[in-house]
C-alpha cells in the first residue's frame, strides 16, 4: 500500500502483539516513510522502562528516522515517562517509587501537535500490559481515542497472538488503523507466508477499513 495516499490521524497509537516484536523498529520505519512522503510527524515513546535521562527507542526512532535528536527529544516531551527498571510500567514505577503521570503523557502529546499532524505513539509492551494496577494499555487507548496500529508477524505461534489481540481491540471498542507485518524474524519460509496469507484474509473480512503495511526484513 502507498503510505502517500493513506490519511493519517493526529495521533496513532502503535502496539504489538508482546513484546520483543519491532515496535521501536516499525515506529521509527513508519515515521521516516511518512516524513519521506511530506508528511510532518513525529514519534513519541508513551513510557519507557530500564533507561535513565533519555528513551533509548526514541533513540532509536531517530536513527532510523536519520534526523538525530529533536529539540522535542532534549525536553523529554516526547519521553515525558522514564523509569529505571526494565519491566511492566507498572512494575518499572513502583520499583521507582514514582507514580505514571497520564496528564503529563497526554499533554506531551497535545503539545506535539501544536507543530506537527501526525504524532506516532509508542507503547510499552503489547496491548494488554498493566500500566497502573488494572488500568491496562488498552485502557489508555480506549479513553484517549486512539487509533491503533498493531505490529505483527509470521513466526510460529504468531497467528494465535495476532488474533488474541485483534479481537482485544474489537471487544474494547478501540478503532484498528492497520497493522505492520514486521519480516525480521521469519525463519521458516512456508510457516511466514501461510500465517501472512491467512492474517491478511482473516482481517480484511473483519476490519476492512485497516490498512495493512509490509515492513521490509532490512531498514
């Protein structure tokens, strides 16, 4: 699908289905194509666990993005969450002893898009990750009325996950953007394209409006 023809929403909210499966990677993917096709955005980090004084997928972004560190990046507004431990930020804060601020993060948010049209969050985790006792990501989603861009794949076991959390975004109301198949990790040639097939058939016949964007495996 051409990026170019797609309109972007102000904000998009990016999740995946668990963690280690190249959100931070599509993120920043997503951002360089969309900046690449004249589209002002610009990626925030909704919280980050295990770093100190800077967001190391806001690093990250910006590598991929290649524009370096934005003036946003040295204020923290697009990190406006950091916790030490690299957990759940549930857990990350109170190991921390800190509490999430969620009108800081919306108003790090609101405040990026005073400069630009699309601001790409990033979560931590997947979908269903606590980030305050039983107030999950989804939750957050939800009340902010986000639209939602999860990032899948094609290994073994991916199907399951993929459905598991396509029908977590349905049953919480939240509206699906698309989906990122992320071909880094497919091994087996015949698993990834049968899982990719059956994905694709499976979602255009229950969310037809999604759009669907194939990362490549090398950025």
């Amino acid at each position: 699908m051409d990026i170019s023809t797609i309109k972007w929403p102000a904000e998009v909210f990016v999740t995946g289905i668990g963690t280690d499966v190249g959100k931070s990677y599509a993120t920043g993917w997503l951002a360089r194509e969309l900046r690449g096709n004249g589209i002002n955005c610009i990626t925030q980090k909704m919280i980050q666990t295990g770093n100190v004084g800077m967001s190391e997928d806001i690093l990250l972004h910006r590598k991929i993005m290649g524009t370096g560190l934005l003036k946003e990046d040295l204020d923290l507004t697009t990190a406006p969450m950091i916790f030490t431990y690299p957990a759940s930020p549930h857990l990350a804060a109170r190991i921390d002893g800190k509490e999430i601020d969620f009108d800081k993060i919306t108003d790090a948010t609101q405040k990026l898009k005073k400069d630009y049209s699309t601001v790409i969050i990033e979560g931590a985790g997947g979908l269903m990750v606590p980030l305050e006792n039983e107030y999950l990501t989804a939750d957050y989603i939800r009340d902010h009325k986000l639209p939602a861009i999860v990032v899948i794949g094609g290994q073994l076991g991916s199907i399951n996950l993929v459905l598991l959390t396509l029908n977590a975004v349905k049953d919480y109301g939240i509206d699906l953007f698309g989906v990122i198949y992320n071909p880094f990790f497919d091994k087996d040639a015949t698993i990834c394209e049968e899982t990719r097939n059956y994905l694709k058939n499976w979602m255009s016949a229950r969310f037809p409006a999604a759009i669907w964007l194939d990362m490549p495996k090398r950025l």
